[in-house]
C-alpha cells in the first residue's frame, strides 16, 4: 500500500510537473500584441441582463465613455421583473445613436423559458456590426481603451479573442477564493489558446465575430444547457487559427465578485456543469491536470500520515510547490493578482475541497435554471 502511494505520487507530481513547464510557463512568458488600426472596425457591445438595473446605472457610463470611434450597445432585458427595462430604455432615450434595446419577454415554450442563449442569440442577430464584444452587467471595463484593446486582436483568421474577466478586491477568504479560482481557470484557457488548442472563454470579457456566430448555427448545438454561451461556443468554434488572446491590463474587465457561499455555490454548479459536453480531447487534457492534483494530494497526505519514506515524500512536495508557485507567482502578476501570492497553498487545498463537492453535487442533482 505504501509504495502504491508512492508511485502514485511520482507519477502525479511528473504530469503537474509537464503541465507546468511545457503548457502553463508560455503564459507567463507571453506578451499581446497590440496592433494600432487606423481603420477600426465597428464594434457591437452586447449585454445581456437579468434584473441587474443598478449594475447597469454603473456599467453602462463606463461603456459610453470608452475611447472607441464606431460602437454600439445591444442591451438585451432578459425577463427581468426588476425596472432593467426601465433603466434601459432610459440610456436608449440619452444614446439614441449608440443604444438599441432588445426586450426578451417571458415564453410559454419550456426549451426558451430562463434560457440565457435565447436572449442572446436575439441580441446577436439585433447588432449592426460583424465585431462583437461581450460583457455582463455586473462588470467594469479597467479602461476607456478596453473596445480599442480587445478588438485591436480581430484580423486576418482572427474571429474570436478572449479576455480577462476578473473579479474587485474585497476582504474576507471567499474573495480569495473567488479570485484565486479565476486565476487558475484564465491560467488554463490562456495557456491552451497560447498553444493553439484553444478551448473555452468567459463571457464577462469575450469577442467575436458575428459572421462565425451564425456560420455555427449559434448555440444550437447545446441550447438545452443552462450554461455555455462563452465556453461551449468557444470550446465547438475555435480553431488554431481562429483564437487569439488579449491580457493588456487595459482590456480587462472587473466584476462584482458573489457575498456569500451559497451564491457561489449555484454560480459554479451552473458553471462547471457544461464540462461534459466539451470536446473529447479537452476533457482528456483537464480531467489529467486536475485528477492529478487531486491524486498528489490524496497520497501526500496518506504518506506523511503514516511518516513512510518521509524525506522523499518532503522533497516531491516541495519541488512540486516550487514549480507551482514559480509559474502562478508570475501569472498572478501578468493579471494583476499579486495579493493571492502568499495565500497559495491554503486557497489550493480550499478550492480542490471545494471543486470536489461541486461535482458530487451535480452528480446527484444538476442546477435546473439560469440565474446571473
């Protein structure tokens, strides 16, 4: 039992050990690309909103003030019951030139009913731009210039460019831990994109093209599922062509991070349970990384337990812990998150309980509406 520990801790620490040096450490080492237009395209900022009428009253004067020749904003009412609409129609009234206003009213058909895809594929076929941009209502542009960066990645093959979405600063563990999990994920999707297997997106900062959209039927492929309007269209639309990336601090956006646990347990619950549908060798190459995580510490643990080959065990964590905290310690700072630096190892044992419990509760029972 002792060396069947071992061996599984050898062999978990060398696959984490080559996600590290051949996959992760590109990112760190990666710079954007940012290419100067005189001829800008015009852009589509599209929101999709449900209830959310005091974020909007926040983020919609940022959108206005962006520095960005030729925009519009697609501001979709996803059946909201608060006065969204109201607050909607409020900025068309004060931007007739560069707000139209999408009302998504409540649907009797059971596939449409809470279905944020609907209300989006509605927004998308409203815009007059090929160039679209997304972003939810509980986020923040970090710049005037975050049209001008995100979409300054558009051209040649380039049909979809993914950004950062991040989450505010607050006090408290859950922050850290909200944040630390953004990390890790934009840390996984960068490096994938960065190696031209690109494989998902977030919608708090998300671009494409129209054309793409509709040459892909949409989101007709997994309009059953809840989730899946950023990563699911990614993750069947991207090639290695296709995809480019923008981490310019300036093309960031900042979003209101959930209060509470149970929040955020519904939140990742919707979120992780698009996983399955994606494609087979992206399953593969993220249920290796984190089995194997999971794997290290499960025989770590049961090895220092028992004090078996102590110093060996002692020697595998740390060169583990060094090549880890060398590639996040510079990815937290190309992101801006240096204050997570010194939480790392108690924000990796705190989120893999809690990714853990996630899955066994979309095994017995997976989340049956969309909330924001």
């Amino acid at each position: 039992m002792e060396l069947l520990l071992l061996i599984i801790l050898i062999i978990s620490s060398l696959v984490q050990l080559c996600y590290y040096f051949c996959l992760f450490q590109k990112f760190t080492q990666y710079k954007t690309n940012y290419v100067k237009k005189s001829n800008k395209p015009g852009v589509s900022v599209i929101i999709c909103a449900k209830d959310e009428a005091e974020n909007l009253n926040r983020l919609l004067p940022a959108i206005y003030q962006q520095n960005y020749p030729d925009f519009e904003i697609i501001l979709i009412n996803d059946r909201s019951i608060d006065n969204t609409l109201e607050i909607m129609e409020k900025f068309e009234e004060n931007y007739p030139h560069k707000t139209r206003v999408v009302n998504v009213p409540f649907s009797k058909d059971d596939r449409l009913r809470g279905n944020k895809k609907y209300a989006l594929t509605l927004g998308i076929k409203a815009a007059k731009n090929n160039h679209l941009l997304f972003t939810d209502a509980d986020c923040q542009p970090a710049s005037t210039n975050w049209i001008t960066y995100m979409t300054s990645q558009f051209g040649g093959k380039t049909q979809i460019v993914l950004g950062y979405g991040k989450y505010r600063k607050e006090s408290g563990f859950l922050n850290k831990m909200i944040r630390y999990e953004t990390l890790q994920t934009a840390l996984q999707y960068f490096s994938f994109a960065i190696k031209r297997i690109p494989y998902m997106g977030v919608g708090r900062n998300l671009a494409y093209t129209k054309e793409l959209f509709i040459n892909n039927n949409g989101f007709y492929n997994h309009l059953d599922i809840l989730s899946g309007d950023d990563d699911l269209f990614v993750n069947e639309t991207a090639t290695t062509e296709n995809t480019e990336i923008c981490i310019n601090p300036d093309s960031f956006t900042v979003s209101i991070p959930k209060q509470s646990l149970q929040a955020y347990i519904h939140q990742k619950r919707r979120h992780i349970s698009t996983s399955d549908k994606y494609q087979l060798k992206f399953k593969i190459l993220l249920g290796l990384y984190h089995s194997s995580i999971l794997l290290f510490w499960i025989s770590a643990i049961n090895l220092l337990l028992i004090q078996i080959n102590f110093p060996i065990v002692i020697g595998i964590i740390f060169v583990r812990y060094i090549t880890m905290a060398w590639v996040q310690n510079r990815a937290a700072k190309k992101l801006q998150e240096e204050d997570l630096i010194i939480w790392f190892p108690v924000l990796e044992i705190s989120l893999i309980i809690f990714q853990l419990y996630i899955f066994v509760r979309n095994l017995i029972k997976k989340p049956s509406y969309w909330t924001p």
